[in-house]
C-alpha cells in the first residue's frame, strides 16, 4: 500500500510566503527558501510553491526559485502560478522542479494537459482544482477563485484525468484558511470515480482533520496556515496519524 503524504504549500507573492483565507486578506509568513528546508527537516513529504499573482498580474512563475530550491531540497518539490504552455514547465524542470501544476491555463486549452503530459510525462504533471459550492454541487473557478467556468467538479476532474493528468489537487475554496477541516463530501464526489492520486486542499486545523482525509480516500492532504502557526509539524502529525494505522513515511 502506497504511503500517504503531507504536503505543505507555500504561496508566494512578491517573494515572500503569504496566507489568506478563502484566497483572500493575505498575511506575509516568511521567506520561502528557508521555510521549505525547515518543513523538509519536520518531515514534510512534498512542498508545493503558488505564485499566487502570477494568473491575475500574468507574471512568470517561479523559475529563479525553483533553481535554488532545487539546491537545498531533496524531498519533491512542485511549482505552479502562471504556467500556460509547454515551454513554461520545461522551464521549470530545467530550473529543478519535480512536477508543475496548472489551473486556469488547462480551463482555457484542456488540450494543454495532454501536450504537457506527453512532453513532460503524466507523473509530473498535477492540474488543481479550484471549488466551490453552489445550490448542492461543486463549481470549478479559475483566475485564482474569482471566475466561475461552466464545469462541475467531477466532470472536470474526469476530463483532466482523461487528458493525461497525473494527479489531481482539488481546494475548497469555502474552506481555504478556515480550519474547519476538509471537505469531505467534495472529495467523496470524486473517489469513486477518479483512479489517480488527489491531493486535498483547504481547512486543515487540526491532526484529526488529515486523518479524516486519508480515511476518506485522499492520497495527500495539504496544509499551510496549520503548520505556519507552528500549531503542529509534519513529523508531530505523521507521529499521530501512525499511531491511528494511518500508512505514512517516517
């Protein structure tokens, strides 16, 4: 049986790691090169970096960060924000990283997730998902949560998995930053009929949380603003969820 993960997602705006809640009202949280070697030496098992203005202000991602993280990681590391074309995450593979996410960019050119995953291979290629609910089903948003698209969760989570997407990393956007915990029904809409790894994003308070995720079929569960706060470290977690006969790495 495959281990599962904590992530850990350091969104960085202008250099530095920021936190809001439903991706909004941002705090600044530290540099994002010395907190992913802290969460790699708490026992981290991936780190993924958001440059969260590169969608609305259209900059380019992380390319000069990645190269230096790179140099300091040795657990994976995914990078994502802005990436809109093949030549965008070749970049990002030159530069060190393991895997690249899209979002917004497979919404507008779904044919974008079968180009990358050729050039790139399925493994490294992860497609987020960002959603809301509306009137009992799951809406997919694009342009970091401000824009409503025509998909429904599962449909659009189908569609990516069919166009060659390795993994899938789903957000509720109503949880983001709240810590109520993680939607469970949102991703029990999509374990029986997804076959690749979801990573599940959004609402992580407490230990029990991740423990109700991986229960619930998760194969990675992210946190951020819990493991700012210092509330509890991934190795302090993982400790735990071991104990509950939660199958992790440690």
């Amino acid at each position: 049986m495959l281990c599962k993960r904590i992530v850990v997602a350091l969104d960085v705006k202008n250099g530095q790691v920021v936190k809001g809640v439903n991706f909004d009202n941002l705090s600044e949280n530290g540099n994002p090169l010395e907190l992913a070697v802290k969460y790699q030496q708490n026992g981290a098992d991936e780190i993924i970096f958001l440059d969260i203005s590169a969608c609305l202000e259209k900059r380019k991602t992380l390319l000069q960060l990645a190269e230096k993280v790179s140099e300091k990681l040795s657990i994976p590391f995914t990078v994502g924000g802005g990436v809109s074309s093949v030549s965008d995450a070749t970049e990002l593979f030159k530069n060190g990283a393991d895997k690249v996410f899209i979002n917004s960019a497979a919404l507008n050119n779904p044919e974008l997730i079968k180009k990358l995953a050729m050039k790139c291979g399925s493994a490294n290629i992860i497609v987020a998902v960002d959603s809301r609910l509306q009137n009992s089903e799951y809406k997919v948003y694009s342009s970091a949560g401000k824009k409503q698209t025509p998909y429904e969760l599962a449909e659009w989570c189908l569609k990516a998995q069919e166009l060659g997407a390795g993994e899938l990393m789903i957000t509720s956007i109503d949880r983001d930053g709240t810590r109520k915990g993680f939607d469970l029904d949102m991703l029990g809409r999509l374990t029986d009929k997804i076959s690749i790894p979801i990573i599940i994003s959004g609402g992580a308070g407490s230990m029990n949380d991740f423990k109700k995720a991986f229960e619930n079929g998760a194969d990675a569960a992210l946190g951020a603003g819990v493991f700012h706060s210092n509330t509890f470290t991934p190795n302090t977690l993982k400790l735990f969820l071991k104990e509950e006969k939660i199958n992790v790495r440690l």
